[in-house]
C-alpha cells in the first residue's frame, strides 16, 4: 500500500464521521491527511477499549489491553521501518508519514495509548492527581498534535493548550457522571473528594443525586473552570483558522459547565447537552469575543 493511499483511507473514515470530526475538514488543505491519520490511529485504538463494553461476547478488560499493546507495537514498527499487518497498514503507514514530515514526537501517541489501556482497566481514582495524570495522557496529546501539526511548537501554547484540553477532558467527565457509572461502573470523581464531601459508592447507585454528591460534583466543575481560564490565553496567540476552532473549543467547554451548574450539579440523572441555539451563540462569541 503507498502513502498516498494510506492517506485516503484515513480520510474516507473522517468523512464518515464528520458529525463527530469536523476539523478534518476545516483544517487547511496541506494538513488535512495529517489531521485524519490521527483521528483514525485514535479511533480505531477507542474501538479497541471501548467497543462493545458490557455485551455478551465482549472482550474482557485484559484482552482489550493485549490488543492495545499489539497496535501500540505496531505503531512501533511503523516509524522503525518495520513490516506491518495488512488489516491495520493503513493506518500506521499514514501515522508514520505523518510523524517523519511533521515533527509530531511518537511518546504523544504512545501516551494516547496509555490512557486507552488504562480506561480498560481503572474504574476508580483516588486523588485529583491521579486524573490529572490521565488527562496528561488521554486529552493533552491531541491538542499538542492540532499545535504540530499546525506548525506550533512553542512551550507555553503546548501548556495553555494542556490547560484546555485537560479541562474539556474534565467537562466531559463531569457530564457523563451518570453515564459512566451506568455504562461500566467508571467513576472519575477522585475518591479524596469523596470523603472530603461525605459522598459514599452507594450515592453512585441511587436514582437522585444526593446533596452531598452535588456539592462534590460542583467542587469539581470550579477545578475545571479555573484550567479553562488558564488556557484562555491560547487562541489569542494563534492565526486564522486556528484560533476560531480553538475559541470554539474554549467556549463549547465552558458552556458545558454552565450547563451542569443549572442542572444543580444533577448530572447523575441528566446528561447536559449543547442544542442548535447554543451552538449559534457559540459561533456568535467566536467570532465576536467580549
């Protein structure tokens, strides 16, 4: 398989999944099968930990983990020159290309990886730090990619975009309380935070949300807000295109936790969601920022 078409392959699966993955096609032309090797070499390792989670017949925790480290090495022999496996060349002819021509370090996709095998494995986390630890490898990667691939490689846009990319990682979490617990019993509130606000497993498993788990989940959203407002700076340094998806990240996060705010921090019932209408406030604020 050549380069050339490994690209397209890798494209053809961001066109299929545009409601999930517009960037690849707002992104400039020159950088735009950059931009779909990652998503693919991501979306195919997310299948890996994540697909059919709970069904009869699923993979369990360790074999998910087995084939991460299969797809891990083959990323490994890809960059190395290596003879790859014909189901997944696509992908790791496209990844490799991508690093040699844009300078993108392997350690940020061997960290994806990490945190893919690692979502496989840790249902509960005990201190802030641990998460933070998680958001390092899950989230802060793809920002630091979109920055590379871009042509970006100054340290304090790699921090403010940390900042960011930990914080939408948070969001997301604190949206989904309800969600992960129900799905595989995953729980990202770290349990130091339990204990802190009386908040016990079994407030996890009830159908209301208690007051003590709001407040702990309205603890958790303040975190979040004050890493958005570190990163804020970020789409102020960058040019046109960037900085708008970059302000529209920014503000679809915060937005986020504005929602669960006026949900009461009940995120345990309901899932926060951002309609059309907050959409177009969002394009409104991108474009004109206050």
């Amino acid at each position: 398989m050549t380069v050339n078409e490994a690209y397209g392959r890798c494209l053809e699966l961001t066109r299929t999944h545009y409601e999930n993955f517009p960037v690849a096609r707002l992104v400039p032309k020159r950088i735009r099968p950059f931009v779909a090797a990652v998503y693919a070499f991501a979306r195919y390792a997310d299948d890996l930990a994540d697909e059919g989670w709970g069904e009869p017949g699923a993979p369990t925790p360790e074999e998910r983990v087995e084939q991460l480290d299969a797809y891990e090495a083959q990323l490994i022999a890809a960059v190395n020159g290596e003879p790859l496996k014909p189901e997944t060349q696509w992908i790791f002819i496209a990844v490799a290309d991508t690093i040699e021509r844009t300078g993108a370090p392997v350690d940020l996709f061997t960290d994806l990886l990490s945190a893919f095998k690692q979502d496989c494995t840790t249902l509960r986390y005990e201190t802030f730090i641990d998460v933070l630890d998680y958001c390092r490898r899950s989230a802060n990667p793809v920002g630091r990619l979109v920055l590379i691939l871009h042509n970006h490689f100054d340290e304090q846009l790699f921090e403010w975009s940390d900042n960011i990319c930990t914080a939408l990682q948070l969001a997301n979490f604190w949206q989904d309380v309800g969600v992960d617990i129900r799905k595989d019993g995953r729980i990202y509130i770290p349990m130091e935070d339990w204990e802190e606000y009386g908040v016990t497993e079994e407030m996890f498993q009830q159908d209301s949300t208690s007051p003590e788990l709001r407040a702990c989940i309205e603890y958790q959203v303040k975190k979040a807000q004050v890493l958005f407002n570190e990163g804020k700076p970020l789409p102020t340094e960058l040019p046109f295109p960037l900085n708008m998806e970059i302000r529209l990240t920014w503000l679809g996060g915060t937005r986020i936790l504005k929602k669960i705010k006026q949900l009461d921090y009940n995120t345990l019932e309901e899932r926060p969601k951002i309609g059309k209408p907050d959409k177009f406030a969002l394009l409104f604020r991108a474009f004109f920022p206050l």
